[in-house]
C-alpha cells in the first residue's frame, strides 16, 4: 500500500487547483493531467466541476478520452465532483445531443437538475462513511442520480419536491457528488477516497 498515491486531477476545465490542494492535504501526491502520458502515471483521479460538455470536447481534443476510459475500464479508482459526476456516469438525462461521458458508473445523472432559477445552494448533509460531523455540501448548477444499477451505494441524498435524490454514491473504487466539497476547506471526502486509492 502506497502512503503517498499519485492522483490526478483532470485539467483541461474546471476548478482544478482547489481539488490539487485537497488531495495534498490528504495526504496524496496530487498532479494536474492534461496529457496522455500523465494519465499512465497516476493511481487515482478526480475530475472536476466545471462545465461537463466543455469537459467532453476537449477530453477528446487533446487525445485524453481513450486512455482514460481504458483506465477506468481496467479499475483505476475515480472521483468525480458535479461536472465530474456527470463524466463518469453511464448514462445522461438533459446532456446535449452529442454529449459522450467517460462513464464506469452505473448512474444515470441528470443535468442541471435542480432547475435554472436553482443556480447554486448549501445544504449539510449525514454520511456515515465520512463520520458524524455533517458534510457542508455546495451545490452549483449541479446533477442529482435519477436511477441507480444494483452494484452502486447511496451515501447520501438531498429531499427536494417529495422525493430523495441521490447526491452521493459509490460504486466499488468510483465515487461520485453532485456537490464541491473541495470548496469549504473540509477535505474528508478527498482523505476518504485517497483510502480507496491506497486500498486498491
Ligand atoms: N452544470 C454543469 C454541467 O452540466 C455542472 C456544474 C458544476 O460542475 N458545477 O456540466
């Protein structure tokens, strides 16, 4: 078991630095990827928020998008925050009509989900897995899980308009939230899945 994994962040859009100095203060080797040869060198990535049609194209442009749904295929441990989320999922609801994802999560995520006039809220959120002390969640323009595979586990939901709506799963070395934890200086959800990245 490495003390010290290399995880990547995904860097051709999005908030990158914040998630870099998150995953460092977990404890990781964090480096921003934006070429293929940097995709074989991490243990783990993160991808995230950001604008995931953006996200899409220029995975494809600069030549990142085979090697990383490769990767992905063979296991390698994931984490993908609101934008994020939407590019490992299997499945979109409201993407643009030629939007592709990375996938590997058996979710299907819905876009901009919680409506326009919704831009951005906070909410605390109860995940067992991350401790008592709940979870401050950013929300920004952000997905929610409309349907998920039996494989995957619900961490953590958000009740909006009579219905519980997943915000945060897990699907074996994949995780996943609709919100930015990397935004309110609470970085358990990066110490938690520099864990999985060790474990795998
Ligand atoms: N709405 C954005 C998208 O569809 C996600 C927003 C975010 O990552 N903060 O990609």
């Amino acid at each position: 078991m490495k003390a010290h994994p290399t995880i990547g962040v995904l860097a051709v859009q999005g908030d990158v630095r914040e998630h870099l100095r998150a995953l460092e203060s977990a404890g990781a080797d964090a480096i921003a990827v934006r070429r293929p040869s940097e995709v074989e060198a991490i243990d783990g990535l993160v991808i995230p928020g950001g604008e995931s049609t953006t996200m899409d194209k220029l995975c494809r442009i600069f030549e990142l998008r085979d090697p990383l749904v490769e990767r992905l295929r063979a296991g390698m441990p994931a984490y993908g925050s609101c934008a994020g989320m939407i590019m490992l999922a299997d499945r979109i609801l409201d993407g643009h009509r030629d939007q592709q994802t990375l996938g590997g999560l058996d979710i299907t995520v819905r876009r901009n989900a919680f409506g326009r006039q919704v831009h951005s809220f906070e909410d605390d959120l109860r995940i067992r897995e991350l401790g008592p002390e709940p979870v401050r969640a950013v929300f920004i323009r952000a997905p929610w899980v409309e349907e998920v595979g039996e494989g995957v586990q619900v961490l953590a939901s958000v009740h909006v308009g009579g219905a519980d709506h997943p915000v945060a799963v897990r699907q074996g070395n994949l995780l996943a939230t609709s919100f930015h934890p990397e935004v309110t200086g609470d970085h358990r959800v990066h110490a938690f899945f520099a864990d999985v990245v060790r474990r795998a």
